[in-house]
C-alpha cells in the first residue's frame, strides 16, 4: 500500500526527530575507557510536528485495521518528548531513560511561536549504556578491539523502505522532509587512524545529512553507517556486538 509505505517511511525519519523544518545535531564525545557524553540540540516546527502526530495516528488506525487483537506500535520516544506539553514534562520524559549508570544533565525545553526548541546532555558510565538508551535504539551498534589495540566504532541507521526503481522520492514525501538537516559529530579519546566523515581535527569526525540543500541526502541515510577507526586509548575499551543489521 502506497500510504502505508509513506507512513512507515515518516515514522522511521523519526529516528532523528521527524521531519520538515528540522535540526537535529548530535555531539558523541567518547572517553579512554568508554565512557562519555552526548550532547543533543534539536529543533522543529510546529506545523511539521502536527504532521508527524497525524502520521503517528494514521499509522495506528492502519495497525488496527489490519492486525485484530493487536496493540499499535508506540510512539517514537522522540515524537513523545517533542509533543509534551512543556519543559517539565519533557523532563520527565528524559528522566523515565535514565539508569544508575546514564543520566540525563542540562536539559531545556523550549516552546515558542512556531517552533519547539530542545537541549540536553547525557553523561554515560560506557558506551553500552548509550546503546541500550530508547533514544539511540534505532541505531545498530558495533564497537571493535583490533589487533593492534586499535578501536572501531560502527553506527548503521535503519532501512528507509524506498522503492529501489523510484529515482525521486513521492512528492507527498517532499513536504514532510523540508529542511531537514542531521549532523553527528564523534570525537574520540585519540586520534583518527579511518573515519568516513568529514574530519574537523586528528580527534574529531563529522557526518552530515541535509536535504534542504539536496534532497539526495535523505537517500544517504538508508542504511547509512557512521565508521570511524582511532588509535589504542591504554585502557580496557567496551566491545558491542550489533543486535541487528550489518
């Protein structure tokens, strides 16, 4: 089904946030022993959040037609912290993905006009508790120990559905994706031996993905993979096999 396709190709843009008129940038930084913090700033407009929540409904009217006895899928843990109602609510929201060993710092919520602004930091004790995060759930993970003490990381975004014969995406696509625009940023204990990005300095990478300066880059992030190699940090790193995907 055309809608249906369309629907789950919305629902799983909101991986980053959701889609027309939105940033989302993502700041990974990584400690010699695999601990760290990720810092997030996103932003989206209010016109575009309405279209994601209707997607989000049309898509449960869609489960329930066609799977009897049957919960809907659950909101993305991102549209659910977007559309709260104000800033406590979207701490809270932070808070129930906090553990012993992840928590949630310097967070902000803002709502104004047309726009819904959102910060936050997460402090980790490893890697793994980022992993298992709802909010980074969508990626697949891979975290390496090579031979030489060396440490790869591998981050793989999720399939896109798209018709691999479409040459353009479907213009009732195009609105929902305007402006956006996603960068992920690493930066690394030691330095840089292999990355895929774009390195700003020997310890720091960045990927970028903007469809408002060219609507290919949307089909970048099909299965897209952050790969990024750096040198032996002298300390006991966290290896991570991936769940799912490559």
């Amino acid at each position: 089904m055309r809608l249906g396709r369309l629907l789950r190709i919305v629902l799983v843009m909101l991986l980053p946030l959701g889609g027309g008129c939105i940033r989302l940038e993502t700041t990974l930084t990584i400690a010699p022993d695999g601990s760290g913090n990720a810092i997030v700033y996103g932003a989206i407009r209010q016109q575009a959040l309405d279209r994601l929540l209707l997607a989000q409904s049309l898509s449960a009217d869609l489960h329930r037609g066609s799977v009897s006895n049957s919960l809907p899928p659950a909101p993305s843990p991102w549209l659910a912290l977007l559309s709260a109602r104000d800033g406590d609510q979207a701490r809270r929201q932070l808070q129930s993905y906090a553990t012993p060993t992840l928590e949630f710092q310097r967070g902000t919520f803002e709502i104004k006009q047309d726009r819904r602004d959102l910060f936050f930091e997460i402090r980790f004790r490893s890697i793994e508790d980022l992993v298992r995060c709802p909010l980074f759930e969508h990626l697949s993970w891979r975290v390496q120990n090579l031979k030489d003490g060396a440490i790869r990381c591998t981050l793989t975004f999720p399939p896109l559905d798209f018709d691999p014969d479409l040459n353009a995406l479907p213009q009732d696509l195009a609105p929902l994706l305007a402006d956006l625009n996603i960068s992920f940023i690493i930066e690394t204990p030691s330095e840089i031996l292999e990355t895929n990005g774009h390195r700003s300095t020997t310890r720091s990478a960045r990927w970028q993905f903007n469809y408002d300066r060219d609507p290919r880059e949307l089909r970048r992030l099909d299965r897209a993979s952050i790969n990024i190699v750096f040198a032996s940090t002298g300390h006991p790193f966290p290896t991570i096999a991936p769940l799912s995907g490559p």
